[in-house]
C-alpha cells in the first residue's frame, strides 16, 4: 500500500512501481499471455440455455470466526483422501505453483508452500486483479453510481456519432466491448507506454458490435479501473486510500495494488497479496457477497459475476466460469483463485513467473465426498482440570466449583457453546442414583485458541453429598465429573 500524500504529477517512484517492465519481462508476458487468454475447459459447460441449475452460495457457519483477522484453521473434513491430496499438494509444488491454500467450510484446512515462501509472502496477482476490479465495480453498481446497460461512462466516446458511444459497462465487464485488441502485442504496449494506460484501449477503434465477440483484454479492465477513479475522484495515493478503504480493509488484506504514472490502480494486472488473501476475495463470493455477517457486496452482483455472456459461455463479469456453478479468477502463469459452492470449497494458488501453474480443479474433486461442515464435533477429547482427589472434587456445600477443561485439536469455538450441564445426586459409596439430575445454570468462559473452556457452579450451602456432574458439549457424548461437597464446619 502506498503510504503519505500526493497525486499526479507528485507521485512517489514506488506508486508505479508494480507496472514498470523491463523489455526483457515484457517478451515473457507476451509468450505467456496465452495461458491467460485459452478458455478453460471447464468453462465449456454451463453455458446460455443450460439446464443445469446454478448452485447456490453457502452461508458461514456461526461456529465459524469469519477471516478477517486471520483464518480460522481446522482439520481435513472426514471423506477427504489426505494422502491422496497430500500427494497432489506436493506434484503442483514440484512443478511451477509455490502455494496452495484451501479453505473449506469458511476455514483453512490445508496448506503448502515451496521451501523460499510461506504464508506472508505477497505474489503478483496478475490477471486475478481483474476480479478485483470487478469487485468494485460492483460496490458502484450497489450503490446506484453505476449502470450495466447504459453506455458506458468514458467522455472520449460521448460523440453520438462515435460508434464506440454503443458500449456498456456490461459489454466492457464481459470483455465484449468490440474495440481492436490483440493481447499479445496491445498490453505490452499499455503496460509500457506510460501516462494513462487507460487512454490506450479508449483509443482503440471499434471492430465489431458491441456485445457479439470476445476479445480477453487487459485494456478493458484497464478502462474499468479509469471508470472507478473518475467516478469517485481519486488517483494515486487517494486511490490507494479509497480500495483499502472499500475493500482491502474490510476483508482483512494487506494488499499491494500497482498504479500507472497518472495514479490509476493497474486493475488488470496488479493487485497483490498473499495466498490467504486471495483466498478472502474467493470467500466472499462463496459467501453470495456476505462478510461479517453482513451483505458487504450484493448477491444480484455475485451472481451476475458467474453468469456467462452472450459473447462467451465461459466467461462472466471478469470471472472464469468453470461449470457446475463453479466459478474462479485466473492470472499469467496459472494464479487462481477457484470457487466452487457446491462443495463450500474455496482453492487459492500462486505460481512463479515464467510457470504454467494449474491442477486445482483435480484437487478440488478430492473434497466431492467431504463432510458437510458443520458446528456439531464429533472428534475431539473432554479432559477435566479440575482439583481432584480419589477420583473426586471435595468441596464444602454453598462453594462455587470451578470447572476448567481442555478440547483436543481446537481452534475454534465448536466446543464451548453448546454446553448443558446438569447435577444428579448419588451415593457416594456405591454411584447409585439417588434422584432425578437437574439443570445448572453456567455461563461458559471460552478461550478457543488455547483450546479450553470453563464454566463455574454455585452449589447452595445444603447440597450435601455426592454429585455426578454431567457436562453434555458439541461431541453428545456425556463428560461426568463427581463431586463430593462436605458441609461447613
């Protein structure tokens, strides 16, 4: 993120620095900028007519802490082959990916990197900035300042008689707007042209009916991210503000956008992060739009974003779609972000420059027979941490007990909350029961991420005898703890 003041003309060296290349870097992303531009495969299906029902958006758990502040991380869901993805895991980290993240259930549940990166490492995003534009376009879109339908909002196409005065924001996010463009050679020269990358693509004349055929531009996107700053009047640091502000903030991440030398976010190719933070973006559209419980970006735009186009069955709003409901965000050299409701599945992976990354969607099928999430555990250890003597807490009648007890392979609430306890009593020589069990009203004291729980009992002073405490949790499985209260001398 771009730190202190200034716009313009008096922007600092480092503001540009994601989107200067070297000429020898700009050969490789036109060699490479296939692997941006092919259809995925997935893609084909799924298309306009389909009869296939779209898969709708999981809801976060309420067990579940939302990642904001980091992931919540829990074991593979039972189902899952850990071998088998185990194995996977290290076949995509030998060849070009250097990280995998998934999350599943709304928590991280596998990760791995290669040996020079790790958790913290910031990746160039690529063409997975794309994705993130449109984001924001959308936040616009929600907030009524923008329209899908209605030409779109660039002053150097306002001449009615200009026939580029006929594209949308819709044909612009479908990457359908008709303006010449050849990848391969056009976005070398907008990424090295300086100034206003944007004013490259705008001046590009029109060379089909807007809305017809698809032509994969990062000019386009290019031009989104121009729509955003004029609409909301930034550039440079203001518009570094305004994204950390809208987005980055919100979700928790700590991204690094690049900006061209007038100050506008290079939204086609430069929003970068970490796996994990990609990872958020991916939620939040898993999610229908919902973060924090509450509708961060609207689920009409979500849902539009994995709708294929007139102009390509296989491509939304600046989002890969990958059948079955599925959508991802696709970057240079295989960065992916890959979305996958039906499964309640988020996969995030980066790759070094130069590779060819891929393979998350094989990776994706060995969660087909997962276990559905859920806030019922049925895997971990009750252990008692009480005061204990001859296999029992003696305390005196009227005395608070104190209850402290671990969950094994925590590291969340699961545990805590679902907590009923009762006390029945019993002989204390034989265990028999000698009357019906009755409710204690406790209130639990949580620390999930040191993995124990409390609660404390307040015994009336003619409670004497023997008690078989039952603390029923998440498990359904009883956890019985007798008490000996002695009376007061």
């Amino acid at each position: 993120m771009v730190e202190g003041g200034g716009s313009g003309e008096t922007l600092r060296e480092e503001v540009t620095v994601s989107v200067r290349f070297s000429i020898a870097r700009l050969l490789v992303l036109a060699v490479a900028l296939v692997a941006a531009v092919t259809v995925p495969a997935a893609a084909q299906s799924n298309g306009p007519g389909s009869e296939e029902s779209p898969v709708g958006f999981p809801q976060q758990l309420s067990c579940v802490e939302w990642p904001t502040a980091g992931w919540a991380e829990a074991p593979l869901p039972g189902g899952v082959d850990a071998a088998a993805l185990a194995a996977r895991a290290d076949e995509l980290l030998a060849g070009d990916n250097q990280s995998l993240v998934i999350i599943q259930g709304g928590e991280l549940v596998f990760e791995q990197y290669d040996a020079d990166v790790d958790s913290s490492t910031i990746f160039n995003s690529y063409s997975v900035s794309k994705s993130f534009t449109s984001t924001m376009i959308g936040k616009l879109w929600d907030d009524g300042r923008l329209r899908l339908d209605e030409r779109a909002p660039v002053p150097e196409w306002d001449d009615p008689s200009d026939p580029r005065s006929e594209i949308t924001l819709r044909h612009l996010l479908n990457m359908a707007s008709g303006l010449q463009w050849d990848e391969f050679v056009d976005a070398i020269a907008m990424i090295g042209g300086g100034g206003n990358s944007a004013s490259f693509p705008i001046a590009r004349p029109l060379v089909a009916e807007p809305g017809t055929t698809f032509e994969y531009s990062t000019g386009t996107t290019q031009i989104l991210a121009r729509i955003i700053a004029d609409e909301v009047g930034v550039a440079g640091d203001a518009y570094a503000d305004y994204l950390d502000a809208e987005l980055f903030g919100p979700l928790g991440m700590a991204a690094e956008p690049g900006f061209d030398p007038a100050g506008i976010w290079a939204g086609g190719y430069a929003t970068n992060m970490s796996t994990r933070d990609f990872a958020k973006l991916g939620l939040l559209y898993l999610r229908g739009g919902v973060w924090e419980g509450e509708q961060f970006l609207s689920r009409d735009w979500v849902e539009m974003a994995r709708t294929p186009s007139a102009a390509n069955p296989g491509y939304g709003l600046q989002f890969w779609l990958a059948g079955e409901g599925r959508f991802q965000m696709l970057g240079l050299f295989g960065q992916v972000v890959y979305v996958a409701p039906d499964l309640d599945l988020v996969i995030a992976s980066n790759t070094r420059d130069g590779g060819s990354g891929g393979g998350v969607g094989q990776i994706a099928e060995l969660f087909g027979a997962a276990e559905a999430p859920s806030c019922v555990d049925e895997v971990y250890r009750f252990s008692y941490q009480g005061r204990m003597a001859d296999g029992a807490d003696r305390r005196y009648a009227g005395a608070n007990v104190p209850f402290r007890y671990r969950v094994a392979g925590q590291t969340n609430r699961r545990a805590g909350f679902a907590a009923e306890v009762t006390a029945r009593p019993v002989d204390c020589s034989t265990g028999a029961s000698l009357g019906p069990a009755e409710a204690v009203d406790v209130a639990i004291r949580a620390m999930p991420r040191r993995q124990r729980f409390g609660f404390r009992w307040a015994t009336d002073p003619s409670m004497v005898g023997c008690y078989d405490v039952n603390v029923q949790l998440a498990d359904g499985v009883p956890h019985v703890t007798r008490v000996t209260l002695r009376p007061r001398r």
